[in-house]
C-alpha cells in the first residue's frame, strides 16, 4: 500500500490526519508528566506533618497512577509513530 493510500485510510478510520491522531496522546503523556510532578511536590511538602498522612497517601497514589498512564501514553505515541513513519505516512 502507497503512503497516499495509508493516509486516506488512516483519515477514513479516524477522521483526521496522521498526525492529529497522535495528538492526544502526546498530550496526555505530557500532562500525565507535569501531573507526576505536581502531586510529588504535594507529596514533599507534606511530609513530615502528622495531620497529613492521608494527604501524602493520596498524592502517592496519585503520583504513581500518573507516573504509570503517562508511561503507557508515552510508550503508545511511539508505537503509533513509529508505525506510521515506517509505513511512511508520516
């Protein structure tokens, strides 16, 4: 299949172009980064207290589950990237 041919294929599967179809993802692994970071400075800045524990724990968890979508999103776009560069849409 002709790059041509992918792009139209990928427009008719997605309605849009090749590369506004990994637009969301690489925003969402940059906005799962910059999550990360912000929860891990709650995370810092409460240490320590002892009313904070729950606050800390809640951080934690939010920091890893940020810290695990943002991987997955990360590792995706590459694919989809990868993928669509190879085939040569891109």
């Amino acid at each position: 299949m002709n790059p041509e041919d992918l792009v139209t294929a990928v427009k008719e599967a997605f309605g849009q172009y090749p590369e506004d179809v990994l637009g969301p993802i690489k925003m969402a692994d940059e906005g799962f980064g910059w999550l990360r970071e912000i929860l891990i400075t709650i995370q810092r800045e409460v240490e320590g207290e002892n009313f904070a524990l729950r606050v800390a724990k809640l951080a934690a968890a939010g920091a890893y589950l940020a810290d695990d979508i943002g991987s997955y999103c990360g590792a995706e776009h590459e694919t989809m990237r990868q993928k669509l560069q190879e085939s040569g849409v891109i």
